[in-house]
C-alpha cells in the first residue's frame, strides 16, 4: 500500500531524514519507533504532504504521492491524526466529527460513519454536544482519532496517540488502535511505548537520528539486543 524509498527531507536548512526507506501493507499494522527528535514525526508529515522531501519517492497505491500538496493526499486516503490532538476546542464534538467527513465519498456516508465512531467511542455520543476543549485528554484523543475515520481513511496514520495520558486510558488507547485495524483499516503508528506497540504490530522500524536502523516482526524486535538496551532498559 505504502512505500517509502530514499526518502530525504528538511526543514530549510536543517536535514532530517537520510533515504529512509520501509512499507506498509495492505491490512498491516506497522510501528515507527525512535527517540525523540530521530525523525518519526518529519517521516509522518512527508508522507502527508506536510513537509516537503528534497529526494526520494513515496508510492501509495502504486502512484508516487512525494510532495503532492496535503488535500490531494488525503483525497487519495491517507488520513493523518497528528501529535497533540488539534481539535476545534470551541466546537462541539459532532461538529469535530462532521469536519472529518467533507470529501464527496466520506460525506455521503457521513451518518453511518458518525455511527459507527459512536459505538467505537461511546463517551463521545454521551458528550456528542459538549465543545471539544471541555474533554478530557483521553476522551480528546478519542475525538482526534474518530475525526481522522471519519474521513473513511485507506492508511490510517497516527503520531503519538497515547502521549500524555493515564495508563489506565493508554491501555484503552491502544486496545482501539488493534480494534480499527481489525476492522480492515491499515495502520501506520508512531508511538513511544515500545513493549505495547511490538506486541500488537506486524512489522515495526527504528528510526536513529534520521536514518532506519533496525527493521523486523513485532516478536523479533522484542528479542532484539539493541532494542531491549535501548528502549527497555534491559
């Protein structure tokens, strides 16, 4: 569905990623994974259009999508639910949703979407007319990634879901994620907890200072000498 080859990209002056390559299949659900600052982010963003690349080429669905502008991007199907939530505080909840869904295909089926993000999310329904900066920070990050199906999303791409939240509401959190890609949405996830997300993805990447590092199963990764000195303290 996905594939990122050589993909170099800057922010004006600054580098910040060197020919990262990877994909993503149909169906998957695949893991970014990396420090702070190693380029996770900047990768989701030039796969949106939100950054642009110097070289390389990312393919979805065949079509090479690099430096597209963002609306073209996400008329294709991917639908990006960024770090830090970026919601409509002073809208409602519905009204959140409902801006999720302007593109001709997603607003034609605006109503069964709504619904099935309410049975997703239930909390949501209860609180569908309460101004979106009045939730909390959990049900925030529900709202977020119930806009981003709302736009019935091919790749569904998320950054950072769980950051800033309770552990019992990051379980939550993730057990969603595993929910709407069983449901047959692919998933491409940034996420800083590393033993949850390799436990649940199909194939996860490092990333390290703007390069790809490591690349393998969930299961692999797991066993992986670095990973458990790097990330897990082991």
């Amino acid at each position: 569905m996905l594939k990122v080859k050589n993909l170099n990209a800057a922010y004006k002056d600054l580098q910040v990623l060197w020919d990262v390559a990877f994909e993503v299949k149909q169906g998957e659900l695949v893991v970014l994974l990396g420090a702070n600052g190693a380029g996770k982010t900047t990768t989701l963003n030039a796969i949106s259009g939100l950054v642009a690349s110097r070289t390389g080429t990312i393919e979805f669905l065949g079509q090479d999508i690099i430096n597209l502008p963002g609306h073209k991007i996400a008329q294709m199907g991917i639908t990006h639910v960024p770090e830090g939530r970026r919601l409509f505080p002073e809208m409602s909840v519905r009204e959140n949703l409902e801006i999720g869904s302007l593109m001709p295909e997603a607003k034609a089926k605006r109503q069964e979407t709504i619904k099935k993000v309410y049975e997703l999310f239930p909390i949501l329904a209860e609180k569908r007319n309460q101004d979106a900066g009045k939730l909390s920070g959990g049900q925030q990050q529900m709202l977020a990634i119930g806009r981003g199906l709302m736009a019935l999303p091919k790749l569904l791409i998320m950054d950072e879901p769980s950051l800033g939240l309770a552990p019992v509401l990051v379980s939550q959190i993730f057990d969603i994620v595993k929910e709407i890609n069983k449901q047959g949405v692919t998933v491409l996830l940034v996420e800083q907890n590393v033993v949850r997300t390799l436990g649940m993805c199909d194939r996860a990447y490092v990333l390290d200072n703007g390069r790809m590092t490591i690349s393998g199963t969930g299961s692999e990764l797991l066993n992986d000498e670095h990973i458990k000195e790097a990330y897990l303290g082991i």
